[in-house]
C-alpha cells in the first residue's frame, strides 16, 4: 500500500548535521523564492550537500510544475507540507479539486542534515506504516519545531528557510485546520484562510502561485 502520509512515532535519533538557525552562511548555494497568497519567503537549497535532491527541487520548479498548487497538511508545532496537489482548473473548481502535481522519478536519499525547525525536506511514500527509502518526488516539508526524531527514518533535508521567512510560513501554521477528505484522503489537515460555508471556494485556499531561482 503505497501512502505519503509519512508522519511516524519515531523514538531513534542519529547523529547527524544539525543546523543551529536559518542563516544560510555555512551553505552558500541556490535561492528559490515561494510566492503564496499568504506571502513570500526564500529558501537557501544545500547544493553542495544534497546535489541529487536539490536538482530533484529545481526540476519541478523549472517545469512550473508546483505554479497554483496549495499547502495541503499542516500540523501544529511540526511541519506544513505541499507539493503534491493544485487547485485545479478555476472554471471547474470545486468540482476537480484537487489536482496533482506531476511526479517525476524518485530520487536517492541524502539525509545529512537534522529536521530542526526552519528546514525543508523531502516527504517520502510510506509502505506498511514504514517510510520507504528512496522514494522522495515532488511533495515538500516544512519543519515548524524541532524535528530531529525524524532524522532516523532518512529524511532528506534540503534546504532552510532565509531571514524572517518563518514568518509567513508561521502565519500559515497558525490557519485554522480543515478536513477536506471528501475531495482526497490526503487533505484531512488542510489550512484553510475561511470556513468552507456553504462549500469550499478558491480563495480559502493557501495558494503556492510559484517558487522562482532568484539566486545561483
């Protein structure tokens, strides 16, 4: 049963790097920019640490394939994640709500650094409520705590949120959370901006309108 909810109890932590702040000093490299309707934030990528899963990242967003899709999950005090399903066609919504990001090859682990808060990582399928290695594609976390308990199970982490970028990303944790089931299994923690009365409309919705290279 392939699934990517992929939160576990884990009670191992290993050693592994861990990041103190989201300074980005010690990881010069690639800069995206995520525009939402809740606002922007950058994202300093580890280019020289995780090569693979960095251009994993960079072909998505090269491919405009994560242009109009949403925050899908949000839990509090641990992550919001996205990268998985878009708003779908306006003129259709909420009918075809929601649509799916294309998926590209899984890519190979690179877990080297620690889920500590301010990072993001890369989601994985689970498979008999364990996470399958190696099966990272499109959908994308971010850690709101201190998250190293999930450094155990491989989570490959990317990247950190640059300067007072966490305040957006915070002001969409502290959304009120939905479930949106009915439309897909997977959206029963969605952060929503209003109350889906009498049905669910496009603007309730925490909108990625894109993520741009801003620098190389």
């Amino acid at each position: 049963m392939r699934n990517l909810r992929w939160i576990a109890s884990v009670s191992v932590v290993v050693a592994v790097v861990a990041l103190s702040g989201c300074s980005g000093s010690e990881h010069d490299g690639t800069v995206v920019r995520v525009e939402t309707t809740l606002g922007d934030f950058e994202v300093q990528l580890f280019d020289d640490v995780t090569p693979l899963t960095v251009q994993n990242f960079l072909g998505y967003v090269e491919d405009g394939a994560y242009e109009r899709s949403i925050i899908h999950r949000s839990v509090p005090d641990f992550v919001i994640q996205g990268g998985g399903f878009t708003t779908g066609p306006a003129e259709t919504f909420p009918e075809t709500f929601p649509g799916k990001v294309p998926v590209h090859l899984p890519v190979r682990n690179e877990a080297r650094v620690s889920n500590v808060r301010g990072t993001i990582a890369m989601a994985l399928e689970y498979v008999d409520d364990r996470p399958l290695i190696n099966s990272a594609t499109n959908e994308w976390y971010i850690n709101l705590d201190d998250n190293s308990r999930l450094d155990a199970d491989d989570f490959t982490v990317f990247g950190e949120v640059r300067g007072d970028g966490m305040d957006v990303v915070d002001a969409i944790a502290a959304l009120d959370i939905y479930d949106l089931s009915a439309y897909n299994d997977a959206l029963d923690t969605i952060p929503l901006t209003a109350a889906p009365q009498p049905q669910l409309q496009l603007q309730d919705l925490v909108v990625i309108l894109r993520i741009s290279v801003v620098q190389r």
